[in-house]
C-alpha cells in the first residue's frame, strides 16, 4: 500500500461545491495519492481552496505565506482570467483543464523540491480497528453517538447510532471499504471529510457494505435458525436474490434450507445472515419457530386464499419484484 497522502483544506465555499470539488479532484489526482479532506487550523495543511471574496483575509495569507502552500482562489465572478497561473477557478466548472492544470503545475511539482505537500505518513492502526463481526455491534454502544469510520484509503463515513443516520466521504464509492476499517468518536470539525447533502439510513447502508465486502464478518454457523427483525433496502445489483432471502428469513428458516430451496451456495446464505447479525437485525430462533416453505391448514377456505393471492400479486405488480 502507498502511504501518500495530501491534507487539502476547503473553504468559504456551499456544500455543493465543495463537493462538486471533492469529486473533480479525487479523479485528477493519482490513486495512489490519498486524500485528507481536512480545515485551514489543520497544522499539517497542504494547499487551500478558498472564495476569492476570503482570499485577503490576513488568516488565509498568514496561512498561505508562512506554510509556503499553494492555493486556489474559487470564484463565480472575477475580474482576473481563469488560469493555473493565476491560481484563479470560475465556478460553475465547465472544462477541467484549468483544474488539471493547477493540479500538476502548482500542486503536484512541488514534490520534486520539497515533502512538505504530500506526506508519507502512514495512517496508524485504530484500537477500534476491526477484528472479528463484534465490531459492527460494537458501534452501537459508543458513548459517542457520532462516529467516524476510516479505513487506509481515509475517511469512509460517519454515522449517528442513536439517529440511524450516515453521511458517506463525497469521492468513495457507497461500499468501498477493507478489513483496516476502524472508528473513532467524530469531532464537529470531522464533517468538512463527509457530504451533509444526503444522509442515508445507518442499518440499510451497513448491511450492504458489509454484503459487499464479505471478508468483514466471519461466516455464521449453519446449524441455527434464524428470523429477521426488519426487511433491509437492498442494493439495486443484488436486489431480486436479497429480497428472496429477506423474504424467507422474515418468516423464520434455517441457513441449509433455504440454500436447497433457493438453489443458491450455503456460504452466500450464511453471509447474508452474518450480515444482518452485525446490524442486530437477525435473531436465533427454534426450528418450531421457522415457518418458511412450511404448508398452511389444509382446511383453509379457498376463497381467503384467492384473496391472499391477489393481495400479494398487487403488492408485487406495484413493487416490482
């Protein structure tokens, strides 16, 4: 793994920039190079872009002059031409070439002459790093409420457990993530590395990276049965195999069962209920209990279940599933 990483400060700008930004430059700059989104106090700052309307302030100079680190002065209207050389990017952006410009002649050069911009700083290990399916439960008794997951590619997200809310870092993919995962309680300045444009709910995002990811959790034991709690949003590439697992699990099996029934790999069944563990969503249960696949009374009258059956008929014509 490369241990480069660059501490980029935004500031003076809306949300939507900013991670208008975010996104513009995690594709421009080398993916070996990881990305710091940090504020203008961080000690180990290396670049800022700023409003041009703050760009006089004497913080933003002292900043820029003593540190001896470059900047980009964003501004919608501006009397100066839009260059690299002149450190100046108009926003709405209509042309990359100005950013990319920047980047590899104001940035990334610097390199050549000196460490200060990019650093070589391993992230450390967490404490809280994960080491077995504990971890994911473990989140939920934080003293903190919010908290903020990392892994060593930078920040991940951060997550409110007493809420159920996540706000995911702008430029990661939704479910991008290792087994160097950790967390630590998030500070308020800790928000600039997330965007606040969407939340998503906490339980519905951790099964599926967690899904994603199947090296996270170990596998559960297959001589259980289990139930479900809740139905969980599926991702839209799983969503038909999720919702027959959510939907046989709901009603209560066992791990071998519906991997027969549904003519699906046993592992991939124990991962899903391994999953849903690790968001307190699946519980251990008799087999008296498991009423999935088990025949109703045979003396049910007909008519309730061509009334059932049109009930659920609706139910999948309007859902899609």
């Amino acid at each position: 793994m490369n241990n480069q990483y660059i501490n980029i400060a935004i500031s003076g700008l809306g949300l939507t920039t900013s991670d208008d930004l975010k996104i513009r430059l995690r594709k421009i700059l080398p993916t070996s190079i990881g990305i710091n989104w940090t504020t203008i106090a961080d000690q180990n700052i290396s670049c800022i872009l700023i409003n041009e309307q703050f760009f006089e302030n004497s913080n933003i100079q002292n900043i820029i002059q003593n540190k001896n680190i470059p900047y980009l002065k964003i501004s919608k209207h501006s009397e100066q031409t839009e260059s690299a050389e002149n450190n100046l990017l108009c926003i709405p952006i209509y042309d990359e070439c100005t950013l990319k410009n920047w980047v590899n002649v104001r940035l990334l050069n610097r390199t050549t002459d000196t460490e200060e911009t990019i650093t070589n700083n391993k992230i450390s290990p967490d404490q809280n790093q994960i080491k077995d399916s504990d971890f994911f439960a473990a989140l939920y008794k934080q003293e903190s409420r919010k908290i903020i997951l990392s892994d060593q590619l930078g920040t991940v997200a951060i997550i409110d457990h007493y809420a159920h809310l996540v706000w995911l870092e702008a430029t990661r993919d939704e479910y991008q993530t290792d087994r160097s995962i950790s967390y630590k309680a998030a500070t308020t300045s800790d928000f600039i590395k997330v965007s606040r444009k969407r939340q998503l709910n906490l339980e519905n995002w951790l099964f599926n990276l967690i899904w994603k990811n199947p090296d996270l959790v170990s596998l559960t034991p297959i001589n259980h049965h289990y139930r479900l709690k809740f139905w969980v949003q599926p991702n839209e590439m799983d969503k038909k195999l999720l919702l027959q697992l959510t939907a046989a699990f709901i009603r209560g099996a066992d791990i071998q069962h519906v991997s027969d029934k549904l003519n699906i790999p046993v592992t991939l069944v124990q991962h899903f209920i391994s999953a849903n563990l690790a968001i307190q969503n699946a519980e251990i249960i008799s087999a008296k209990e498991s009423l999935f696949d088990k025949s109703q009374p045979h003396d049910e009258p007909s008519e309730n279940k061509g009334i059932l059956k049109s009930f659920f008929g609706k139910l999948k014509s309007r859902f899609k599933f």
